[in-house]
C-alpha cells in the first residue's frame, strides 16, 4: 500500500463509469455532521429486513455486520487488491482503459493536481465485471499480483449470495414477493457484478480535492468493503455525514435503478439513493472495494408494475440499462 512518501503520477484520465458526476446545486453548500450513525444492521436478527427497509427508506445506504462473507474472502480481496496498487506505474498502466477504443474496463486515474476554478478529483481505480461469466473479459484482469483471480471470484460467489437475500428482503419490505427486485433487474443469471478497486493515495491539498465527487451510483445496490481509514460522506436532510468504519461491515447503498423501479410505494414511503462522496487525506491512503450489481445492458428497466396504479402513475421512463446509462453521464433528460 501507498504511504505518505509515494510519488504517484498522474496515469490515464476515465470517463465516468458506475457513477456519474453531479449538478453544480449537488456538491457543495451543505453543512458537515460528525455525531449521527448510519444504520448498523445485523443481518442475522430477526427484524433485519425491516430495519433494512427502513434504513433504505430513511438514508439510502446502511452497514451490514454478520452478512455471511467470510472474513478471509473479504481479507484476500483487500490483500490482492493491495498489492495491484503498488505495483510500478508502467504494469498499472498495461491494463488501462481506453474508452474511445471500447475498452471500458480496467485501469484508470483521475489524479488531477491542477484543476482552475474547482475541486481537484484524487483516485486511481480498477474495474472489470466479475459475474455472470457471459459478462467477464479475463484479458482485462491484473495478472499481478498472485492470486488476484481467484480472491476476485471467491468474493464474488459470497456476494452473490449476499445479493440475492439484500434483494429479497428489500422487495418484502414494500410488501412484494421475494423475488420480484431480483427478476426486475435480469434475474439471477443475468444481473452483472461490476467490481471496482478505488485507490484514494495521499492529497497535497486535501481541503481543495474529493475522492470522488457528490454522486448517487448507476447501480441497483452497491456492496463496498473499506479500509480503516475514514472518507465516505453521505447526504442526508441537507447535511453531509460521516460514515464510521466497522470492522468486518460491508457498506450497502441503494442504487438509482432501484429507486427508478421501485418509486412509489403508496403509503409505504420510497427507497431512495443515496448521494455521496469521498474526501481524502493529506497522510494517509484510503482504498475501498464496491461491486456495483447492474441489470445486463440491454435489459429494459423501470417502474414496476406491481407499484403502478390509476392513483399512482410512474415518474421514470422504461428504457434499457444501457440508454439510462448514457443519459444520465451526460446529463440529457431521463
């Protein structure tokens, strides 16, 4: 891992990807609170869904502790993940990105030390799909470190798991079968498990500089494991919040596809996604691990029907993954 001392050079610039980047009414102007707790919920009470709902309703995002991902599967992912980092500059960039070639996988930087007139953004990344495997290009995987392979899909294959029961206690909660957010979203062979490595090194100025911008994800749900070192901040009534480390949580977000497909709820309330962003330290580095869980490209999605009545009419469009994608990096209506 990057200390304080190292020299990172500014690598290949991305376009936005499973995020997107925000009005300017979006990034700033609200205040900072440091006392409020996000939802902690322990996945093998009984009323964890409830509380889950709840949190999804109320913050968009909530902490999942006893969720079923071994440690070690969590362990060797940061440990591979890591080691990628600190590799020369030159093997990073075998693998980097190129999106005006297709390539939209892999290596990327958004290192920017002069920035007129605005926030400098401060990350390298890595990303690639990881499931299901009519999705993943291994050609785009790291070879180094040893081992990245086989930690990438061991994590994977809990998180699945995982996936499928935050699904299915989320669609109970707006009093829908089990299985109706999963099947919306391309059902269990369909929907993709985009893995991203954020590498956060340390900030000359951290005062002027985000990790990553005020942004919700394009995702259905986001599962992120962190490191200990604090830099997430989510939006809530105005106000931004620190979320604290929690040894062993993994971190999950409600993503917009969920929102767009599950809005209204009659009498329910809504789950909403959550606006966030990251800031960065001027010692140490932050690194985290999100899986962005999407519909495949082509899938249409939008308002579900079952939530779609003469009193209650739809706010979004149904339109394919891959034409809510491009609107909404670009900023065009949805």
């Amino acid at each position: 891992m990057a200390g304080a001392g190292q020299s990172v050079q500014p690598a290949l610039a991305s376009s936005p990807g499973a995020e997107f980047m925000p009005s300017e009414q979006e990034q700033h102007g609200a205040p900072l609170v440091r006392s409020v707790e996000i939802p902690v919920i322990d996945m093998s009470s009984d009323n964890a869904g409830s509380r889950m709902a709840q949190a999804a309703m109320e913050w968009g995002i909530f902490q999942a502790v006893n969720h079923g991902v071994p440690a070690s599967a969590m362990s060797e992912l940061q440990r591979v993940g890591r080691e990628f980092f600190a590799l020369p500059q030159e093997e990073k960039q075998r693998y980097a990105m190129d999106p005006s070639s297709g390539k939209t996988e892999g290596y990327g930087s958004t290192l920017q030390r002069d920035v007129p007139g605005g926030m400098m953004t401060w990350s390298e990344f890595l990303f690639h799909n990881v499931a299901p495997p009519s999705a993943v290009n291994h050609a785009v995987w790291p070879e180094n470190p040893n081992g990245y392979r086989e930690a990438n899909e061991a994590y994977c294959a809990h998180l699945r798991i995982l996936t499928r029961t935050l699904f299915q206690r989320l669609s109970a909660g707006l009093g829908l079968e089990e299985g109706a957010m999963e099947e919306a979203f391309g059902g269990d062979d369909g929907v993709v498990f985009l893995q991203k490595i954020n590498f956060y090194p340390p900030c000359p100025h951290p005062e002027l500089a985000h990790g990553v911008a005020p942004h919700t994800d394009l995702s259905t749900l986001t599962v992120l494991v962190p490191n200990e070192v604090p830099g997430l901040q989510v939006l809530k009534d105005e106000r931004w919040y620190d979320v604290k480390y929690v040894p062993g949580a993994l971190i999950v977000h409600i993503g917009d596809q969920i929102e767009a497909s599950f809005h209204y709820i009659l009498s329910n309330g809504r789950y909403k996604a959550v606006l966030h962003r990251t800031t960065v330290s001027n010692e140490k580095t932050r690194m985290s691990w999100p899986v962005f869980v999407e519909p495949p490209m082509e899938h249409v999605v939008g308002p579900h029907p079952q939530i779609v009545t003469g009193e209650c009419q739809a706010k979004y469009k149904a339109k394919k993954f891959k034409d809510y994608k491009y609107c909404k990096i670009n900023k065009l209506p949805q």
